[in-house]
C-alpha cells in the first residue's frame, strides 16, 4: 500500500482538514509505532521516521495511504527525560487530536511484547475506554522473544493486564502485519 507524508503537526490547528478515515497509532516511546506504520505501508521504505532513540516523534504526523486511509502517528509517552513542560504540551497535542477528531474511526495501541502494561499504557486504555473511542491492541517487537520461556511470560503478562483481544506483531520479520491490516480494513469501515 503506498503512501506520502502530508505534514507533520504541533498545535491543533495545524491538523489537516479531515478528508478520509483515520487511524491513529499510540503507545510509549520506542514501543514502535512509526516502525508498525512503516511495515503496515510496506514497500521497504521508511514513510515514517525511526527513531534511534526514544522520543522522537514529537509532533503528530499525518499520512496519506491507499485505499482510503489516512494514518497518523502520534508522539510516544513515558520517556522520562523529556522535560516536563514538553510533556504536558504533548498531552495537550494528544488529547486536541483524540478527542475532537470526528476523522479517527480507530486507534491502534501498542504494548512492547517485553514490558506488558505499563501503568501510562493502562491508563491510556481506560481512557479509551471511557471516550468509547474504537480501538485494538498490538504486542510489538515479537521478535525478540527467543525462548519458548519469554514468549510464555510475555503472553502471561499480557493477558494479565487485559483480557481482550491483543494482536502480535513484528515491523522487522512481518509477522501480524497482514492480521492488522485485516482488523484496521474491517474495523475502521464500520460507522
Ligand atoms: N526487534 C525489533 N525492533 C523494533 C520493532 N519495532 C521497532 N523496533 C525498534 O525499536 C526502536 C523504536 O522504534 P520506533 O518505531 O521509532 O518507535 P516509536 O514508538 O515510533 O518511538 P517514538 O517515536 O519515540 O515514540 C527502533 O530502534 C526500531 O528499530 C520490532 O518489531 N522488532
Ligand atoms: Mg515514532
């Protein structure tokens, strides 16, 4: 699925103006979102900057996608050496765009396979939740659980946390994406 960068935002009234669906991608700092948006795009290419290190995306990033779509990446929270007063702008930025979005029809929140729900990320769901704002959940980095030992902690973890539908994945070997196309396509088409 091809795809173009349309801009990048830092204040509400730099969003696009709502054209097609949106779906929204959320999670901590370096769980992997913009790698997650990159291999749902496809193509090799990175559409979405990686970060090298955690905190990067800062502002709110908005891409046009085939198909109808448009995907936006918002920056990642809990990295605690942002200062705090970027932090609270950032809030502010995330909560202009999830709550008086009429666009974004999904968002997509990312747990990192190795660290399970963290207080922030369940603090987040909940709010979700209560926003009745649609959304799924996607384990990211399932490459990195080697051992038969770590993929059954993980799991265990996870499920702990929350006990409905988590879908796996993995921007560097493929593994979930086409499963998480399949939800977004199917999810974010229902009014
Ligand atoms: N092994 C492995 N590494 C990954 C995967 N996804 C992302 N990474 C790595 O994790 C780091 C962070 O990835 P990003 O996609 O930039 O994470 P992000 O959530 O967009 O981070 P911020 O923009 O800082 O919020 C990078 O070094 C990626 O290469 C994965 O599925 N497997
Ligand atoms: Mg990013």
């Amino acid at each position: 699925m091809p795809a173009r960068f349309i801009l990048s935002a830092v204040s509400s009234e730099q969003f696009p103006s709502p054209a097609e669906p949106e779906i929204a991608f959320l999670g901590r700092s370096n769980v992997g979102k913009s790698s997650l948006l990159n291999a749902l795009i496809g193509g090799g290419g990175d559409v979405a900057k990686v970060s090298s290190w955690p905190g990067r995306t800062q502002a709110i990033n908005f891409f046009q996608v085939d198909g109808g779509f448009r995907f936006v990446d918002l920056p990642g929270y809990g990295y605690a050496k942002v200062p705090k007063a970027i932090t609270s702008n950032w809030q502010e930025l995330i909560e202009s765009y999830l709550v008086g979005r009429d666009a974004l029809k999904l968002a997509v929140l990312l747990i990192d396979s190795r660290r399970g729900w963290m207080p922030k990320d369940i603090e987040l769901r909940e709010w979700l939740e209560e926003q009745q704002q649609p959304f799924i959940v996607v384990v990211t980095k399932a490459d990195k659980l080697k051992t038969q030992k770590e993929k059954h902690q993980s799991q265990r973890a996870l499920r702990e946390g929350y006990s409905g539908e988590m879908l796996e994945c993995s921007a560097v070997t493929g593994r979930g994406v086409r499963e998480i196309w399949q939800t977004i396509t199917t999810k974010s088409k229902t009014p």
